[in-house]
C-alpha cells in the first residue's frame, strides 16, 4: 500500500545504509584477509625455524658440548717422523669399556670420515628427544654396549633439524669407518651392512641384531635414524664392527689423519 | 585494515613509523624463534619420532 512512499524513501535513505553495511562487510572480510596472511606468515615462520634455526643452534651447542670435553689432545702426526708416530697403532688385548654414565652425560664423539664437513660430534646418554637428542645430538641406547665392549653400542640421532648429526647416513658404504672417541680410547668401527625397518622393528639394537636371542660375541656398533629425510615413518638403520681400538694418549687412527676417506671394501660382515 | 590502524597510530613521521613497525616485526620474529615455536614443536605430529620399546 505504501509502495509508492517506500520506494521514494528507498531512492534517498536505503542507498547510504547499504553503503556504510558494505563498509562493515568490508572491514570484517580485510581484517579476517589480514588474520589469514599473518598466520600464513607465522606458519612460514615455524617452518624456517624448524628446518634451519634448529641446525644453527644444535651445531654451535653440540661443538660446545666437545669443545668442553677437555680430553687429551692426540699427538700431533710427525710428518717426517716414522709411520708409527704418525697414526695411531692398533693395540692388542681387551678394549677399554667405560661405565655407562647417567642420563644425559656426554661421554664420547663421533667422527665419521666419509661426511667430510661435518664436526666431531657428541655421543650422549640417553634418547629422548627433549633432553638428548634436540638439544645434544647423538644418543645412545641406555641398556646397549658402551663403546669397545662385546654387544652393540647403539646410538640414535636426527637426521634432519636439530644439527642433524646423522644427515648423510644413507652416504655410508660397506667398510666405512666410523671413529668413537672417548675420554681413554679410540674405536674404529667399520660398517658392515645397512636396513630400513619400521619404528617398532627394535631389534636392531638388540646385543646381536642377526639373532636376537643368541649371545652376543662381536663388538658392535648400531647407528638409527629417521628415514626418509623429514619424515619419522621408517628407520635408516646401519650396522658395524669394531676393527680396532687405541690409546687416546697417542696418535689420532689413520681413518681420520689420511686426506683420502676411501677406504677398501671388506666383506658384510652380518 | 588492523595493519592501517596500526600505521595511523603509530607516532612521528614516516620513516619513524617504518623504524617501529621492523622492531615490532622483529621482535615478534625473536619471541617465536625463542619461546612459542621451540613449545609447539613437539606437538606437532611429524616430531613424534621415538617409539615406547626404544626408550
């Protein structure tokens, strides 16, 4: 009935109400935009700061970690002395099995030639991820062997993020050295084979992986880690055995003195 | 819009305001990289790395 007088008022009131209701629609569509990007930002954010920032800081605190071990320097190879002084010679009898230590104690290093780059790192009780593996780098196996004993010393790492100690793992070949060091004595392990297993497959750890219900009789080493690289749903898993060991008081092993890691090929031992 | 309103007030002139708006920028950066980023990492599900057996 008021048709007529609607549409009048329609033509002079309606046209600013409905401007100023898509101001409001505006607004609230520009701000929730910025909400968006801003998350989109942070999220990115969280991104660069797990795959690089974690590196940063796991590098310089695991280099700190062996800064501070204050071992016995190794004896400076004599270049022109004789072969002896030189590299370290493999001493015979029983190696030296340290105590295993508590929980998240460094008590050794690990250095592996063929990741030409990469520092010395840290080896340390325990494998949790909060209090070992984040902020130490490697861990071993609490219950495994210690280095040099009869069993397998197994250790755990990241292999990406957090200083990833074990990034290069899959570069490893069959009769690759993998140096342990500690406070009395170099261990020169060398690999003897490798696998992928899914997580729950622990008997790779186990005192002989092969059989793990036999009796352990080899010194052996067991290195784990995630695979594939960014992801935690399978394990790279590799497998070695002590060649020989030496003082620490003398000379660093060969391995690590030769300015070429290749090494020859042994048979897989497992 | 919440952006502008930020611009519109903060203070001073223009490259002043430029300075505050980076050290807000960055000091947000710092305190994710510091605090909430290293709290919220491990309830992300692709952190959930160790099994109950190897512990």
């Amino acid at each position: 009935m008021t048709a007529v007088a609607q549409r009048s008022r329609g033509a002079t009131v309606a046209a600013p109400r409905r401007g100023r209701g898509r101001r409001v629609l505006l607004g609230v569509v520009g701000v929730l935009g910025e909400l968006m990007i801003t998350a989109g930002v942070l999220l990115g954010g969280f991104v660069v700061w797990q795959l690089w920032w974690t590196d940063v800081e796991g590098d310089r605190a695991q280099a700190e970690l062996v800064e501070e071990l204050d071992w016995v320097e190794p004896i400076a190879p004599v270049a022109a002395g004789p072969a002896e002084l030189a590299v370290a010679v493999p001493a015979g009898g029983e190696p030296p099995v340290p105590a295993e230590p508590g929980h998240g104690s460094t008590f050794a290093t690990m250095i592996v030639p063929r990741w030409d780059g990469e520092p010395e790192r840290p080896v340390s009780q325990g494998v949790d991820r909060a209090t070992v593996l984040d902020p130490l780098g490697i861990g071993h196996y609490p219950g495994t062997a210690m280095p040099g004993a009869v069993g397998n010393f197994a250790v755990a790492a990241h292999r990406t993020t957090y200083g990833k100690p074990f990034h290069r793992i899959a570069e490893l070949v069959v009769g690759d050295p993998v140096v342990v060091r500690t406070a009395d004595a170099w261990y020169v392990y060398r690999v003897t084979d490798h696998e992928i297993v899914t997580p729950s497959n622990v008997d790779v750890i186990a005192p002989e992986p092969a059989d793990p219900t036999a009796d352990p009789t080899r010194r052996l080493i067991t290195l784990t880690t995630c695979h594939p690289m960014f992801s935690a749903r399978e394990r790279y898993i590799v497998h070695g055995e002590l060649d020989y060991w030496a003082p620490a008081s003398g000379p660093a092993p060969a391995e690590l003195t030769q300015a070429d890691p290749t090494v020859p090929a042994q048979d897989g031992g497992a | 819009m919440m952006y502008g309103w930020l611009w519109r007030h903060l203070p001073g002139p223009t490259w002043f305001r430029a300075v505050l708006a980076l050290a807000a920028a960055v000091g947000v950066a710092v305190l994710c990289f510091t605090t909430v980023y290293p709290a919220i990492a491990p309830l992300m599900p692709f952190n959930d790395t160790t099994v109950g057996e190897e512990q």
